[in-house]
C-alpha cells in the first residue's frame, strides 16, 4: 500500500551568490522542502555554513524544531542571489550561520517569488 518515491536532489540544488563588503561567495544551495523558518518580521532565514561568515549581527531568533527550541543569530548582508530559470534573482533574506555538511540550504518559499 505504500509507494517509493525517489528524489532527485539533483534537482534541489541551486546556485547562490552572497555578497557582502566587496568580498563574494559563489555557492551550491540545497533547497530544502520541508523548511518555512522566518524571522518574527517574515524575513525568510538561510542557513550557511560558518566557513562563509560574513555580515552584520541583526539579531538572535528563536525556532522550534522537530526536538526543541532553538536560538540561531542572524546577519544581514548586501546581497544574496539565486540562480532560477537561468538567472541570478536577489531575495531579501536573513543568513544564519550553522555547522552542517552543506554551504547553504534555505526553504522552499524562497523561490516562489
């Protein structure tokens, strides 16, 4: 009664461009489906990795996750862009610095306009 359903992830990644103070981060982003996480002003967040730190503090956030409540700092920065239908869009977004085995991985939402 169950079906398999394979996933391309593939399909799920996007390229991402991040900039802040001259300095530019050419990155592969994984989009992932099951994350809405914005901040308490709607801003959408965008978890990085640490290794690509840059910005300016904005604020810390709290989120709740499967397990627990958690609390991340966020950072602004001059620009964030992802490629989508053969074109850089920028997105207005909140970068969140985490360790995770991926450079960047955001939300679903984040391409619907």
């Amino acid at each position: 009664l169950y079906k398999k359903i394979k996933i391309n992830y593939d399909s799920l990644m996007y390229d991402v461009i991040i900039e802040n103070n001259k300095k530019t981060f050419k990155l592969k982003g994984f989009c992932d489906t099951g994350n809405f996480l914005r901040s308490d002003d709607l801003i959408p967040v965008v978890f990085v990795n640490n290794k690509f730190k840059m910005g300016t503090y904005l604020k810390t956030i709290s989120f709740n996750t499967v397990m627990n409540e958690l609390k991340v700092d966020v950072y602004i920065v001059d620009s964030f862009k992802i490629k989508m239908n053969k074109k850089y869009v920028l997105k207005d977004v909140y970068i969140a610095y985490v360790d995770m085995a991926k450079n960047v991985m955001f939300g679903i939402d984040i391409l619907g306009g």
